[in-house]
C-alpha cells in the first residue's frame, strides 16, 4: 500500500457554489468519505480557507521572513485534500474519479515519494 494525496483544485475566480449547493456538494463528499472508510483506503481529508489567509515563512540567510498571502497569485489552488492508502495507482485513480465526481472539480492524484 501507498499513500496517495487527493488535491480539489479551485478556481481563484468564478462565483462560489450556493449555499443549497454546497450542502449538496457536501453531502457527496460525507458519503465518498464514508466509502473511502468501509475500503480501509481513506487517512485523512480536509478543506482549506483561501490563499489570501495564508502565512509564508521563508528563510533569508539566517532569519526567516513571514508574510501574509499566498506565496504567488494563481488562477487555481488546492482547497482541500484527501490522503488515501491504496494498493496502487489504478486504485488511487479510481478514489479520484470519485472525488471529482463529488466536489464537481479538478482532482490531482499524487503518490508521496516515501512509503510507511
């Protein structure tokens, strides 16, 4: 088994979802959740706030400089993650297939380079 990370990729621009429309949203993604759990496959998920509440730290010879915001402008940005433990990539791309079907947007399937 590996693990594998889910990203939701969010447009920057556009009108968000309806508040009727995301509590759709969010009951397919409580349900592929719950599936995700009875296969054994799911370690974790999460939604992130915007990029505009971001803190960057970076390190500057010796200091380490903190500033407020996204590290760059993007069009697009990971607003919510899943990480899953599955037997291979087919099987992480099958759990992607159905994240995209739930969130109704862009799904990046990710291994990590080490393995537990």
């Amino acid at each position: 088994m590996a693990h594998y990370l889910l990203s939701v990729i969010t447009p920057s621009e556009g009108e968000p979802p309806s508040d009727p429309e995301m509590q759709e949203i969010m009951g397919r993604v409580a349900q592929l959740q719950q599936d995700m759990q009875e296969a054994g496959v799911w370690v974790f998920s999460g939604g992130l706030e915007a990029p505009d509440t971001a803190t960057v730290l970076s390190r500057s010879g010796d200091d380490v400089l903190v500033t407020d915001g996204p590290f760059v402008e993007l069009k697009e940005y990971v607003g919510g993650l899943t990480i899953i433990d599955a037997p291979d990539l087919d099987a992480a791309l099958h759990w992607g297939r159905r994240s995209t079907e739930a969130v109704g947007l862009p799904i990046e399937v990710r291994p990590f380079h080490w393995a537990p």
